[in-house]
C-alpha cells in the first residue's frame, strides 16, 4: 500500500483545531479518516511533539453555565460548539454535571405525541394516504408507522390498516407510456410508489414486456458505445430496459463485466494486482475515474472491472500504485494482453520504465518483501520484550507492522532467536 504521509500543513491545521473539533470533522477537512488522526496524535505524543494536542480543561462561569441550560433543549449542535468554543462531547459532558449538581434534567426538544396528534392520527388515517399524514402532522413516515404499532397495541383501535392512495389517471398513463423503457424500481421513485405495488398495477392493466426489434442500426449503436456508456443512459437512448440491452449484449459476445479488453476483474483482484488497498480501489470507482460495471446477482450485487478499463486508468494515472507492492508480472502479462491488438503490440515503454526505476529504489517510503536477517529478527525480539508495539517496531526496523506481527507470531522465528 502506498504510504500517504503527514505534512507540514496538516500537523498544523491538527494542533490548531484539536480542542474545536473532535477526529472525524477534523479527518473531513484533511481527506483522512478518524482513525488516522488519532494514530497521528499518538505518534506525535510519543515523539514528543505534542504541542497542542493536550486537551484543555474548559472553566465554566456561571452566566456560561445558565446560558448552556437555556440554550440546550432548542439549540443545534453547531450553536452550542460555536457559542462556547468547545467540541460537542465537552458540552454533553457539561450537561451531565449540571443535571447532577443543579438536580434538574436537561434534554433536547422533546418529540413525543401530544395527545391532539394522536387524536388527529386516529380520525385521518383511514381516510387519508401516507403521504397526506406526513404534511398534516410533520412527521416521517417512519415515525407515523411506529405510533400506529404503539397504539394498536395499546388497544385503541382492533385494526388500523393502512390506505393506499389510489393511482390517478396520471399515474396510470404514465405507468402505460414507461412500462417498457424503465425498470419498476426506476417508475416508483419517479411516482413515489413502491416497486411491489408498480408490479401489481401493471399486472392489473395487463401490461407485458414487448419484445424488442433491434435491428442492425441499434447493434451499430450499442458497438460504438459500449466502451463509453454506462448501461443505464445507453438503455435510456434506445428506448429498452436496462435488463433487455444486457441480455443483447451478452448475445452479441459483448463483455457484460468490463468496458473494454479480454476480460474483467474484481476490486479484490485489482487490489491483489497493484498491491493497493481495497477501499484505494473503491475510491477510484466512486470518483468514477475507474469505470465499472454493477451486475445484479440474486440479492447480491458484483462490480467487475475490465482489463482494459483498468490499463486506460493505470495509463492515465501511471503513479497510482507502485511496482515494489504489486504483481509486476501479472501487470506485465495484461499491458501485453490488452495491447494485442492495438498499435502499441506489448508492454509500453513508459511502464518498463516505471518499473526499472521503483524496483531499483531501495528508500523506505514502501515497504518492500526482503528477507529478514537474524539481527533483525533478534531485535525484534529484544524490543518486544521491552513492551514495544508492533508498529513501534516496525518503525525501528523499517518494517510494516503486519510483517512484524507476522514474524514475531511465528514459530520459526522463535525457534532461530532461541538458539
């Protein structure tokens, strides 16, 4: 895995904020996650570094404190941070003490039922949709739901079944106009149905999928872009489902996992190829820089990447992975694989040499796979002994933490160590 190491800037930008914000605002602001923050705040503890990463012990007056109490039940957590200048567990832990020392009970805005709710609730749900009881009540869904169960259980009503608001001539005719160019799923969000319930009105209305007539312009049109389109918005301009273009092109010889080349991968598989982590790979796909395809399996969905998709990205971005962590023959084997037939014929000159120059760097910014000597597995040793972490050793011997566990763990290497 590529390391991404801290800057200047951001070290910084940490101790400034670290008593305003807690791990993950401050992780949002620098592209990072929680978790990296606060290994960074260790580190820094350890190294000795740890100017500004003290947490400072707020004193609260009085006239803060009976601010805090007004404020609490209707402000928003942004008010309360910004108005008293410290993170939001600080002011919770601020409240808990209050309702201690004060003997009162401080909590946000109550939103229990009133009972002109309840009522309200009991005299329109059989006369109106959902969808009416939402406006009239302000409520979610959800929420109205849950106090329906509560009170059937509490035995005000035998049954209190749900109405469901009937399909205008609107609706109908749109369901008749879509029905054979949009999925259920795509006309329900559209009208605010559920898809069970599209399902059982276009049984009603005897609607049937009709079979397509594609015809050699729109096998031309599905060839010229396939490569380009995703599925969906390639369906839409032809007029057919999503469903029905995968089935023609499958039919076609078309590959239905990846855009383009000889085959298709897994993000599991690209991982493994270029020795980058998984969630790497996933970010590629969200920023759609690396294009995929979704391919709905059963209840599970696949997301395969194409051989060639993936060498257009790795051409594009040659510094996204770094060959002293992947597969440098598997990379060889599908440059050369998916150039074939192209008029490049082979691995090109650019990868060749991005491949010599990383595999002749000795530095430590990557980990590479060398053998361990017995120096290093008896330092390894000794400094366990000590108490050192396995990351702590890693740094000490230029070796990830997971290579160090996995030595330490072994019983090869204790069997050496103890000779």
């Amino acid at each position: 895995m590529l390391v991404r190491y801290w800057s200047g800037e951001e070290d910084a930008f940490l101790r400034e904020n670290f008593n305003s914000m807690d791990f993950s605002e401050i992780g949002e602001e620098l592209g990072r996650t929680a978790k990296a923050v606060k290994a960074r705040v260790a580190k820094l503890r350890r190294e000795g570094s740890d100017d500004g990463l003290s947490h400072r012990i707020k004193l609260w007056t009085e006239e803060e404190c009976d601010l805090l109490v007004e404020m609490y039940p209707f402000a928003t957590d942004e008010e309360l941070v910004s108005t008293f200048g410290v993170n939001y567990k600080a002011i919770v832990a601020r409240v808990a003490r209050l309702n201690k020392e004060r003997g009162i009970r401080l909590q946000r805005k109550d939103f229990s039922w009133s009972k002109e709710e309840e009522q309200l609730l009991l005299d329109k749900f059989r006369s109106e949709s959902i969808q009416e009881l939402e406006k009239l009540l302000g409520r979610s869904r959800a929420a109205i739901h849950v106090k329906v169960g509560k009170l059937r259980e509490a035995g005000y009503v035998e049954e209190l079944p749900m109405k469901k608001e009937p399909f205008s001539e609107d609706e109908l005719e749109y369901i008749r106009d879509n029905y054979n160019t949009m999925t259920n799923i795509e006309i329900g969000k559209r009208l605010g149905r559920a898809t069970s319930y599209i399902t059982t009105k276009a049984q009603e209305l005897g609607l049937k999928p009709k079979s397509v007539r594609w015809g050699d312009i729109k096998e031309e049109v599905i060839k010229n872009n396939w490569n380009d389109k995703h599925t969906k918005d390639l369906a839409r301009s032809l007029g057919v489902t999503e469903r029905q273009l995968m089935g023609k092109a499958k039919d076609m010889g078309l590959s239905i996992y990846g855009f383009s080349g000889s085959g298709s991968m897994t993000t599991r598989e690209v991982s493994s190829l270029l020795g980058v982590s998984m969630q790497t790979v996933r970010n590629w796909m969200i920023s759609k820089k690396l294009r995929y395809r979704k391919i709905n399996s059963g209840k599970a969905s696949v997301y395969r990447i194409g051989m060639g998709e993936l060498v257009r990205y790795v051409t594009s971005n040659p510094d996204c992975f770094d060959f002293r962590r992947a597969d440098v023959e598997a990379v060889k084997l599908i440059f050369a694989e998916v150039n074939s037939g192209s008029h490049i014929q082979g691995i090109p000159d650019w990868l060749n040499d991005k491949m010599d120059r990383e595999l002749s760097d000795k530095s430590s910014e990557v980990y590479d796979r060398r053998e361990w000597t017995l120096d290093e597995m008896r330092r390894a040793a000794q400094l366990k002994k000590s108490g050192k972490t396995y990351r702590e050793i890693g740094e000490r011997l230029g070796r990830s933490r997971t290579s160090v566990a996995a030595r330490l763990q072994s019983d090869k290497h204790m069997s050496i160590v103890s000779v």
